[in-house]
C-alpha cells in the first residue's frame, strides 16, 4: 500500500493550458515536499507546506496543503514546456522518509 | 547543483558482484538518505544515517548495507548483485530541522548489473 498516493499518474497537456495535480494520504504529516525531477538526474525541491490550509506560490506554480494536513495539490497556471517532468510529492512517516510514485507531466508547445 | 556529490556516475558490473557507492552531503548537512529508483517502482527509500548513526531504515536488503563516516560522507554497499538491482541509486542530503524534511538530491549512480 502506498502511504502517499499521487493522482493522475500520467498528464500531457498543451502549452498554456492550466493542470492540478493531487497528493493524497491517510496520515497526517507534519510538512510535505514537493519535488520536479527530470529523466536520469535527481529531484529538485521546490516547496515545503507545513501548516495545515497553507498556501504557497512559486511563480506559476501554487501549492496548497489540506487543512487536515492529509493531502496537497500542485496548480500549474499556463504551462510551459519547461514545466515537463515527473513531480514528487514527500513526507515523513514514523520517521521514514516516503516518496509518491509521482506525475509525470508532458507539455506539449 | 544541489551540492550533493556522487560518484561513480555510472557503473557496469556482472551479478554475485559487489560495488560501492560513495555520496558526500552538502556542507553543514548531518543527514545522508539512500534511495533506489527503478523504472517500474519510483523513488524507494533505503536507508538514512544522521551524523554517523543509522536512523531509520527503508525497503533495505540484506545484500545492501550503508555506513557514514566522520567526516559525513556515505557509502552504499551492493553485493550479491542481481540483475534486478540494476537501477538509479541517489544520495540526499538534509539539515532535519523540526518536522521538516527538505532533502537535496544528488546527480547519482546508474548502476547496470549484466
């Protein structure tokens, strides 16, 4: 059973259009990480949520953790190539460290 | 760049094999993490070492083992190899403050065991 579920698992969109993409559990989790990783190099870390309803934006992208600190979404307003990659989400469980299996997002030009 | 170093980049081994991965953290990191991803499995955690000592321990096989030395630098031990361990292994490192688990990945090791 996977601890973090991501959904969907495969997105190809044009460029400009908007996505979400989802990270679900049924733990609650002190913060969660979301990274973008590239094919055949390692993740890049591009946020922590920690409070339960935060909301934080990184240029195109905004990030949003539940209030229950469960889930979490990633919003991306008009993609760019890019934007392309596999997106993780992360957290810590009874101490371990656990990845989603991820998204992988193709933007078309 | 991450700051996180590893090496080798690639490697090439036959199975029963056994190999060493080397990883050194950014400076100031305590904390090493050591993951396998595989094509059809995603990002699975192994192993993690804060400051010299194990702390937690993932999906870790008894062919693998995992040590950081004083100066904090890691190292991955894969024997017995199997075709099946064939996979990207990388490296993170991370301050571990609080709850917060913010980790800085490495390039890693593509290891192909023929």
């Amino acid at each position: 059973t996977q601890l973090l579920e991501q959904s969907p698992q495969f997105l190809s969109i044009q460029e400009g259009e908007n996505l979400t993409v989802y990270c679900n559990s049924s733990s609650v989790f002190s913060s969660l990480q979301w990274y973008r990783q590239e094919p055949g190099e390692g993740p890049v870390l591009l946020v922590t949520v920690v409070t339960g309803g935060e909301v934080k934006k990184l240029k195109r992208l905004t990030f949003q953790f539940g209030d229950a600190r469960k889930d979490s979404s990633l919003h991306i307003t008009a993609a760019q190539p890019g934007d392309t990659g596999l997106y993780l989400c992360a957290g810590k469980d009874a101490g371990k460290s656990t990845f989603g299996d991820g998204t992988t997002l193709t933007v078309k030009p | 760049d991450s700051g996180v170093t590893q090496t080798p980049k690639h490697l090439i081994t036959a199975t029963g094999q056994r190999v060493t991965l080397r990883c050194s953290p950014r400076s100031g990191d305590l904390s090493v993490y050591w993951y396998q991803q595989s094509l059809d499995q995603g990002l699975q955690f192994l192993i993690q070492y804060y400051n010299g000592e194990e702390r937690a321990k993932g999906n870790i096989l008894e062919r693998f083992s995992a040590q950081q030395f004083p100066d904090l630098h890691s190292e991955l031990n894969l024997s017995s190899l199997e075709l099946g361990d064939s996979a990207l292994y990388f490296c993170a490192s991370s301050v571990e403050s609080g709850g917060v688990n913010e980790q800085f990945f490495g390039p890693g090791t593509r290891l192909t065991v023929l």
